[in-house]
C-alpha cells in the first residue's frame, strides 16, 4: 500500500489534492483507522483509463484564453 506521500510523488502532485480526490472519490483509495492509502495496481489502472503513463506529467491548464464564451462556436 502506497501513503499520499508515495502517491504524490508517483503523480507529481500536491498531497492536499490528493487528499482533496480521495474525500470526492475522484480516486481509487483506502482509509484504515483514518489513514487514506492507495494500492499501486489500482492507481496504474486508474492512470491507464487516462491513458497517461506513470511519471508523465500532466499538462498545465492556460488561463490565458480571454475569449467570451458566447463568442466560442
């Protein structure tokens, strides 16, 4: 079992949004006597349905785009 520690590391993120999906169910967890863990098998699953591979990071989201939604087609 992998500690939120472990995981953010794996993901190259922060722990708080770990902490943040496993409370909305956004990812595959465990809690024991309070304590959230991951299983790697079911994290490498859950990335797999993403089709991202470990260690890959994610792209950033641009806030740049300033353009009015109703102007969007």
């Amino acid at each position: 079992m992998l500690t939120i520690k472990d995981v953010s590391t794996w993901l190259n993120i922060k722990p708080s949004t770990l902490y943040l999906w496993a409370s909305q169910g956004k990812i595959p967890c465990r809690r024991i006597r309070g304590l959230v863990r991951f299983e790697p098998e079911a994290i490498q699953e859950w990335l797999n349905a993403f089709g991202v591979a470990p260690g890959t990071r994610l792209p950033a989201l641009s806030h740049h785009d300033n353009r009015d939604l109703d102007q969007a087609h």
